[in-house]
C-alpha cells in the first residue's frame, strides 16, 4: 500500500511546479490559472468630493472612497482579475472599454451578464491581450453613473516598451453642476437630439487645471482618456514639442504634432512630450475646440535638463490584432441617422424616455431582456468591413465592443490606417472599417455621446 509521506508530497508538489503543464492543470481545477493574482476589489461608492471652490459635492460615484476611480495597471498578456461589489443603490456592471476580452466579461447587461444588483458582486477575469490606454465604466444607467463619476482609466504596460523619463495618465471629464456645487439634470432633451448636453465644470482627474512636476529636457509619456459623456475635444500642446505616439490603445504608424487632434468621448491619446530644458518652463495641454477653448493640464520642468531627443524613442510595438483580409472582406453598410420614431422601453438601467437616433433605420430601445435583432451575424474568422455612413448635421464617436478595427478609408479626409475601437465620424462622412470577426459573442457597437447611446445610437453584431 503506498503511503504518501510528507517527503513524496514535497516531492510532487515540487514536479509540478517545476513543470508548466503541472501548474496549468492546478490552475484550471480552481477555474483560473494558477498565477492569476487576487483580484482587486472595485467597490462603487456614494461619496462628496471637492469638484468646485464654494463647497462639496454630494452624490457623487466612484470605486473605492479615494476620490476618482483608481487609475488600473494590467499587464499585456497576464491575468487580471476584478471584483465589483455593488454598494451604489442602483444596479450597475464593468465594461472594460477597448479590451479585447471573452464576451461573458464585456460587461453589457442583458446581452451578456446579469445585472449586479445592490449588495451582490461579479467577478471579472480576463487576460489583456493589448498594450495600451483603455478605460473602464458601468454599463447600466451609464448616463446617471458615469455623468456622476464612475469613468477610470486602464493602463496596460508592455514590459518592451520604450523607457520615458517619467508618465502621466489624465482623466478628462466634465460634471454638470449648479452655482451650488450640487448636480442639476443630467441632460436635456434638446441638447440630446442635438449635440448632447455638455457639463459646467470641466476637469483633468477631478482637478481643474491641475500641474505635475516632470524633469526638464525629459521625456514624458502622457496618457490622456476622455470619459466625459459628451464632450469631444481638439487638442493641442503648447510649450514643447509633442507627438502623438497611440490613439485608442494602438500605436500610429506615423507620428504626428496634435494640431487640433479631434477625440471624442471614450477615445484615448498618447503623446511623447519633450520636455523644455529650462527649469520652471510650463508645457500646456489645450483644447481648443469651440468658443471656450481651454487649459486642460500643465507640466512644469524641474531640475537640470537630461537633454533627451524624442527622435531616440523607439516607436511602440504593434498590437497583436489579426490583419483584415481585403480579398475576402464582405461588406456590412451601416447607416447613423436622426429619428422622429419613439419607441424606448422601460428599463432597469435607465431610459431617457426619448429616441432620437437610430442605426439603419432603427432606433434601440434600450436594454431590455429582448432588444432589436443583431444588425449583421458574422462568421467567426472571417473579414468584414463596415461601410459606416454619418447622415446627420453632428459628430459620433462609434465603439465597437470586443473586436479592433483598421480605419481603412473615408470620404471625407486622408486617414492613417490606425488600429481602434472607437471611430469619430463627421457630418456627411462615408468610412471603411476593416475587422476580423475573431471574438465570438454579442459586441455591441453604440455611439459614446451617451445621450446619443441611450436614445437610439446603439446596436450589436453577433460572432458565431
Ligand atoms: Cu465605453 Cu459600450 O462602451
Ligand atoms: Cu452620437
């Protein structure tokens, strides 16, 4: 009879963890591989925070107690895990915007997960598989939970990437206050069948202004997201020579001075800054869009200048998201258009009550256990291009869920062939997005105006 001594124990558990296969088979009987870290827990919170000089801010949402949601570092290509405790008295999920992820973490109520109601938790767990500047955000009620905070940004480091001198991620978003501090009405109808309703105090990581020191002559990597739910911006940067290295959590191929670089909400930019040599010289990131242009953040140079040349910087390493085949592609047309049709349902993740968009014609009713057919099946594998047509007067930032797109074409302007999730279309704009089907499930692809989204601009493809 074999007796297992405490020796011969000693002795397996050193074999198995000696061999890759050993720990792999451990790993899948606990469901998740065996070197997945304990989870982090996001718990929503009810919280004041100090959003305008007269006073606190009450009702306003976040993860944790800290002030803004906390800023998450992945790893490209290692496990991740997340708990969300929902302490908010609202249903709510995670998205995991611009990751590409198994379906059943994507966070879309209904479509793929249930809700998670007050007091209960869903684990997420997924390996990222792309480098880069991503965010995270509810699913549910996201005009109400996102408008009163709950936008935070994701980094995904690559251990082979170029080394800065120092890095600095940025949460652009706005609130919509009164004179008092305190939220008005999230939105106004006729703002929403127009441009969407734009906050009254704009910040960068809940500050207004705010200024970080970085070493002169440095180089620095800046991480800006736009969680705002409306607002588009046009950047530029003054004070220093800048270029943008990565939008959307891709690399560009060529790059480029961000001369009033137009990036909508839930898109994302990188920029390389050099840094000027002289100590207490400001650099500024502007948006310069519209009749109130403003200074969003500044850099101050501190200490002797390490003279470095942006031109030494390695570019970033691609992405591993599969080539479309342009031989092969079938094409999906998809058209964004404006709808006098009213058709929204009743929903526990919140209804504007309105619709006014619609793709191909019809309006989404919002999510419900039974929303509109898919608005195109696509086969696992295969290429596709999405033919996507802007026929009214304003811009929309579209996002497809789970799945990269290659910009391929538009009608309108010269484009780089940049990888992204997120496409802000123009007025009248015609545009060709390549993509391989590769991630089965139901993605959803929605316009990130969030008054837009939630009265009509949102539907989703299917993967099988
Ligand atoms: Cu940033 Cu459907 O989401
Ligand atoms: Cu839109």
């Amino acid at each position: 009879m074999a007796v297992l001594t405490r020796r011969a124990l000693l002795k397996t558990a050193a074999f198995a963890g000696a061999s890759g296969l050993g720990l792999a088979a451990i790993g899948r009987i606990g469901g998740r591989a065996a070197s997945a870290p304990e989870p982090m827990v996001l718990r929503t919170a009810k919280i004041q925070a100090n959003l305008m000089d007269v006073g606190q801010t009450r009702d306003v949402l976040t993860y944790g107690n800290a002030g803004m949601p906390p800023v998450i570092r992945m790893k490209k290509g290692e496990p991740f895990g997340a708990r969300l405790v929902n302490a908010i008295d609202d249903p709510t999920t995670i998205h995991w915007h611009g990751i590409r992820l198994p379906n059943k973490m994507d966070g879309v109520p209904f479509l793929v997960q249930p809700y998670v109601y007050t007091g209960d938790h869903f684990d997420y767990a997924f390996t990222p598989p792309d480098a880069g500047t991503f965010w995270y955000h509810p699913h549910c009620n996201t005009l109400e939970q996102m408008g009163h905070g709950l936008t935070g940004v994701i980094v995904v480091e690559n251990p082979n990437d170029p080394k800065f001198d120092a890095e600095f991620v940025l949460n652009l978003r706005d609130w919509r206050l009164g004179d008092d501090a305190q939220f008005i009405d999230q939105f106004r109808p006729r703002d929403a069948a127009r441009t969407g309703t734009y906050g009254t105090v704009r910040t960068a990581n809940w500050l207004d202004q705010p200024q970080y020191d970085a070493p002169a002559g440095g180089l620095v990597r800046l991480r800006v997201a736009i969680t705002d739910v409306t607002r588009i911006y046009a950047f530029r940067v003054d004070g220093a020579e800048a270029d943008v290295i990565a939008l959307d959590g891709n690399p560009v191929p060529r790059r480029f001075a961000p001369d009033a670089l137009l990036i909508g909400p839930g898109q994302r930019l990188e920029l390389a800054v050099r840094m000027p040599d002289n100590e207490g010289a400001l650099v500024t990131l502007r948006d310069v869009r519209g009749t109130k242009p403003k200074a969003l953040a500044t850099l101050r140079a501190v200490g002797a200048s390490l003279k470095r040349d942006s031109r030494d910087l390695a570019p970033l390493e691609a992405n591993p998201v599969a080539e479309v085949d342009l031989t092969t592609a079938q094409h999906i047309s998809l058209s964004l258009s404006a709808t006098a049709e009213n058709v929204p349902s009743d929903s526990i993740c919140g209804s504007l009550g309105y619709s006014f968009w619609a793709i191909n014609k019809v309006p989404w009713p919002g999510d419900t256990p039974d929303p509109t057919a898919p608005l195109a099946e696509l086969k696992l594998g295969k290429s596709y291009i999405v033919d996507m047509e802007n026929l009214t007067p304003q811009s929309h930032p579209m996002h497809l869920h789970g799945m990269s797109f290659k910009v391929l074409s538009s009608s309108t302007r010269p484009v780089q062939p940049l990888i992204s999730d997120t496409y802000l279309i123009q007025p009248n704009e015609k545009v060709s997005l390549g993509f391989v089907a590769d991630n089965p499930g139901d993605w959803l692809l929605h316009c990130h105006i969030i008054e837009h989204q939630k009265s009509g601009m949102t539907s989703y493809v299917r993967v099988v």
